[in-house]
C-alpha cells in the first residue's frame, strides 16, 4: 500500500509540473501596437479609463488611460496607451514594442464529439 501511495503522490507531483511548465508558456507576449496592425490584428474595443479609475490598479499611473483590445484569429492583445497618446497618435509611443500584452489562443477542435459522447 505505501508503494502505491508514493506512486500516485509522485503522478500527482509529475501533473503539477507539467501544467505549471504549460501555464509558463502561456505567458502573455509583448508587442508594438503598430507592429500588431501590421499583422493584421484588428481593433476590436477602445475603452477610456479615467485616471481615478487607473490608479486602483497602479498609482504610477499619471494620465487617463486607453485600453485597446486587438484580435488575430485566435489570438488576442491589450495594449495600454495614455490618454494624450492614443489622441494625437503619438508615433513614438505607439511603435513602443512593450506597449501591449498578446496572448495566442489554441484553435477549437475540427469537429467536437456529439453532446453526451465524451468519455
């Protein structure tokens, strides 16, 4: 019995560094948002969060800030850009390559197994 207690604890130990080794590859990549157009990302969403709002998160945050969602097929960024940048398009700001978060979505299975059918 104590074998097979090891056996599983050491499964169990195995499983949870396999998906801690997968959500390590699921760390957001970083990107320019004007790199992200030029891959055909489309702009989704622009929301305008005012300064009070934005300095819940980070009380870095010195100006009222836009957050743009971006999509490519499965994949999906945000970028977060100053009010004041967003406005006048500040090239400068927006060629920024830590500018945004992307994360790559996995395609949905081909043909998904009929309700009820899964093992």
């Amino acid at each position: 019995m104590r074998s097979a207690g090891l056996g599983i604890l050491s499964f169990a130990a195995l499983g949870l560094i396999a998906a801690t080794a997968s959500a390590q590859d699921q760390q957001p990549q970083q990107s320019s948002f004007t790199a992200l157009l030029a891959k055909d990302y489309e702009v989704k969403a622009v929301t305008l969060v005012p300064l009070e709002v934005a300095k819940r998160a980070t009380e870095s945050v010195k100006t009222d800030t836009v957050v743009v969602t971006l999509q490519n097929k499965q994949s999906v960024a945000v970028c977060y850009i100053a009010f004041a940048n967003w406005a006048f398009m500040n090239r400068t700001s927006l060629d920024t390559p830590t500018l945004c978060e992307v994360r790559e979505g996995s395609a949905p299975a081909a043909n998904p197994p009929p309700p009820g059918t899964t093992p």
